[in-house]
C-alpha cells in the first residue's frame, strides 16, 4: 500500500513544477525575471515569505523542539519577528521602493558605492549557501526515511541531488513568478498537513493526553528565567526572544536579498508593507501550529524520548508520525508538503541568489550595460550555477549536525549584524563613506566569526557548569554595534560625502548621502 504514497508525491512533483511554468508566464526582461514587473499581489507575496523563511528547519524542527523541550518557545519568538518587521515596513521598504530596486544591496551602492554593494553581495550569497545548505540536508530526512521503508536506501546526497534537480526545472524557467505562485501553494499544503496531523493527533489522545502534555509544560509560552547567563545564552528567554527576535527579523527581512526581493515583486510600497506585517502575523500561527504538533506527539508517545523511540534525533519525531501514524495516502500528502517546503525555500535561494549575482556584482563591474536579453540570459545562467553549488554545500552536512533550525540561526549570526549594520550606518550616520562602512563591514564579519566559534557563557543546568554560545538572537544586534561604532568613529576624520536624492516613487521623497560624484 505504501505504493500509494510514493503515487502521490510524483503526482505532487509533476504537479508543482507545471503550476509554476504555467503561473510564470513568459519572461521577456530581466526585472521581470527577478521582481516580476513589480505586479505580484500583496497576499501571495506574503505567503511566499512564509513558505521561503519556514522551510523543513520549521516542518521538522520546531515539532521536535516542542516534544523535547522548548515547548511553544517559538511563538514567545515570533512575536519578536512581528515587531521586526513593522520597523522593516515603516523604515527600509520605502527606500527600496522609492529606489525603483531589483535588489536590496542597490541601495547599499547608491548609498556608499559600488565596492560597498558587490561585498554585501558576496556575503549574502555566502551566507545563503551555508544556511540553505543546511535546509536543503533536513529535507532529505523526511524522504530517507520513507524510502526506507521500502528497503530502497538512498544516501542523503542522492536525495538532495534530485530535489535540486526538480526544483531547478521551474526556477530556471519562470522565474520569481513561479517561485511566488508555487510558494503560495506549497505554504497551504504544508500548514494544512499540520492542521491535519493535529486532528488525527488529538483524536488519538483526546483530553486526557492534553491535559498530560499541559500539566508537563509543553504548552508554556514564555520562559521568564531572567538569570543573565540564561538571557544571553537562551533563544527562548523571553527578553532574547522579544528584543534579540525584533533585531534579527530587521536584519532577515531588511537586508537579506532572499526576502526583500519578494517584497519588491508586489504593486505598490502599501502593498509591499502589508505583505511585510502579514507575514509576520501567518508566521506566528505557523509557529503554533507545528509546536501543537510537537506537544499532541509528546502524549501519543507516552512522553519517552526521541532514543527510546529508537530514532537519531528530534527532528525524526514528526516524520515518523507521518509514516508510522497517518492511513496511507495521508502520509504520502504530507511528505509531499515537507518536500514543498524544502522546494519552496531552495527555489527563493536560487532566485535571489541569482539576482544579487546580476544586479549587485556582474552588472554593476561590467563597462557597458548588457541588453535586457543578455542580463535574462546571465539570470538563468547563475541560477544553474547556484544549484549545483547549493547541492553541494547540503552534501557537506550530515545526520549529527544537530537541530537543524537552531543550527540555520547560528550560521545568519556571521554576516546579518554587517549587512543590517550596513544600512543603518547609511541611514543614521550621514557622514559615513565608503571606505568606512566597507572597514566596519569587514570588521564586524571578522569578529562575528570569533564570537560565534570560540566566545562561549557559562551557564549553571542540573548542578553541572557548563559552557554555553550566545544566543544566535544576540548575534545580530551585537555585529550592528560593532559596524556603528567602527563606522561611526571613522566618519569622524573626514569631510561628510556629497548628497543625492533617490527617485521618488509613490508619491514619497527622500533625501540620501552618496559618494562624492555618483548619482
């Protein structure tokens, strides 16, 4: 019967990759390979900024993190996101908008320069590679083991070589219009999963085993232990969460290309905003959604440990309720929304990977601006390019990289606190250059990368002491410090540089430095 399954997960493959083509349309230019025109609808965009930040590291992880522990931690988190990203809607969308931007870092360029917007690239798509490498790993754990099952035992990197494969097909062809409109679909698909999995869930423990799992905390929200160490090591701690969260989602949704490119595909700046704000609010019911899950799986299973279920970790717990606890074709529909998840954030990587490529570092270097066919053609190219190196980059992980949403936050704390420093040392530090923001960037890089390795708090757990990284929410604020005041102290042995306007766009004006004789 378990035939039936693998039927519709091919159906859904097929599926997909033909609604994607289908809702593309044909690309004529490079914006409207990229951003679509800017015609997209706000509510779609917004779905598809869901489905390219949640990922398997959500599906799997956060059910997980739930069952072992952190109970509903994660919505404590999302609220800090929510606040996020109000700041990012009401301060840095407009700048992009107005900029008539394809990019994120475009303003970066108009900013500081050009040098200064080619290494914010650099870094962006550095840091998408590590961190949907580790995306692109935790999606093949769901599929091992159902091909497991039927004694067919791929290795992991079989397993990401063909969903990269399948996912390329679309991108490639359509686009961000097939990225936003198979996003949308493939969001639905995987929350209705969850949905699913909670009724035949709390049908199989009903109110007893709700009233278990309450009285055992696995309902609990917020963490109020406001010991410093716990603070500064904890990313449930409520301060790290509600502060720590708000900065990390501006540095996620303000400066990374991967989702400022969605919020540039929409109509109008209005409709950028609320694309913005909503997705916080669908987020937040997400995070809820998948850690009811985790709390309707600890009662099902008596409490007992992912080791005494016989399984390598956390994440394994959901997957295996599908496969071992849903009717057959049920468990096919919801491996196939886990496989929409990781197709949904591997084909937003490759995409905006690719239009950081174009229109922050090749077409800003080259001497004469390429046709509109030539750019859509060097597009495509680079999304190829992409997907071969991301394949290889999930290859590299493997099953003891722990969990793997906390590991996607630790490798965001490189590089995040340089790239929203970046923008807020153009904005809040007028007289700022580019020799001084490119110093702080590299900077801040730098020592980011020795807090994250070698920096460790010791924290007090169980009567033992033991030495705990910083909380990956702190990561950013602490790299935006350090861009400021590195930028902010160099400022201030130079003449402030010349001053540009930005077009204006919807009916809106701003007033912007830039480097003595760019316009």
């Amino acid at each position: 019967m378990r035939v039936l399954d693998l039927v519709v997960i091919v159906v859904y493959l097929v599926a997909i990759a033909w609604f994607g083509l289908r809702a593309s349309g044909r690309q004529k230019t490079s914006k409207d390979y990229f951003v679509g025109e800017g015609k997209l609808p706000w509510w779609t965009v917004s779905f598809s900024v869901v489905a390219t930040e949640t990922s398997v590291l959500t599906v799997i992880s956060v059910p997980g993190g739930a069952y072992s522990g952190q109970a509903f931690g994660n919505v404590e988190l999302a609220l800090g996101y929510v606040v996020g990203r109000v700041v990012v809607a009401v301060v840095l969308i407009p700048l992009y908008k107005r900029g008539g931007f394809v990019s994120a870092y475009q303003y970066l360029g108009t900013r500081f320069g050009l040098k200064l917007q080619g290494l914010a690239s650099v870094t962006f798509v550095f840091t998408r590679l590590l961190a949907e490498g580790v995306r692109l790993f935790a999606s093949a754990i769901p599929i091992k083991l159902l091909l497991d099952e039927f004694g067919v035992h791929a290795d992991y990197r079989t397993i990401i070589v063909v969903v990269t494969a399948i996912t390329v097909v679309y991108t490639y062809l359509g686009g961000i219009k097939a990225v936003v409109w198979t996003d949308a679909v493939q969001m639905t698909l995987y929350l209705g999963g969850a949905i699913l999995a909670i009724i035949v869930l709390w049908g199989h423990v009903g109110s007893t085993g709700v009233a278990d799992a309450l009285h055992a905390g696995k309902f609990d929200v917020f963490d109020t232990n406001f010991s410093l160490a716990h603070i500064a090591t904890s990313t449930f701690a409520l301060p790290t969460a509600i502060i720590g969260g708000a900065i990390f989602a501006m540095a996620s949704h303000g400066s990374d290309q991967l989702i400022v490119q969605r919020i540039l595909a929409t109509r109008t700046l209005r409709d950028s905003q609320k694309a913005m704000i909503a997705s916080g609010v669908f987020i937040t019911f997400q995070f809820a959604a998948f850690s009811l899950v985790g709390a309707l799986l600890w009662s099902y299973n008596g409490g007992r440990t992912f080791q005494e279920l016989g399984l390598a970790s956390s994440d394994n717990l959901y997957p295996n309720f599908i496969l071992h606890g849903l009717p057959v074709v049920v468990s096919g529909l919801l491996v196939a929304s886990i496989l929409g998840a990781a197709m949904g954030s591997l084909s937003a990587a490759l995409n905006s990977m690719s239009s950081s490529s174009v229109s922050d570092f090749i077409n800003s270097f080259l001497s004469r601006s390429p046709s509109e066919q030539s750019l859509l053609r060097l597009g495509r190219l680079m999304t190829l390019v992409w997907a071969v190196l991301m394949a290889v980059f999930a290859c590299g992980f493997s099953a003891n990289t722990g969990n793997v949403y906390l590991t996607g936050l630790a490798i965001a704390g490189y590089t995040y606190g340089a790239l929203l420093g970046a923008f807020l040392l153009g904005r809040l530090v007028r007289r700022a250059n580019q020799f001084d923001a490119v110093v702080s960037f590299v900077v801040t890089v730098v020592v980011m990368t020795y807090i994250v390795r070698y920096v460790k708090i010791d924290v007090t757990a169980s009567g033992e002491t033991v030495p705990s990284a910083i909380a990956a929410q702190w990561l950013v604020p602490i790299g935006v410090l350090i861009t400021l005041l590195v930028g902010g102290v160099m400022s201030r042995f130079h003449r402030p540089p010349e001053v540009a306007a930005l077009p204006d766009h919807d009916d809106e004006s701003a007033t912007v430095p830039t480097v003595a004789g760019r316009n």
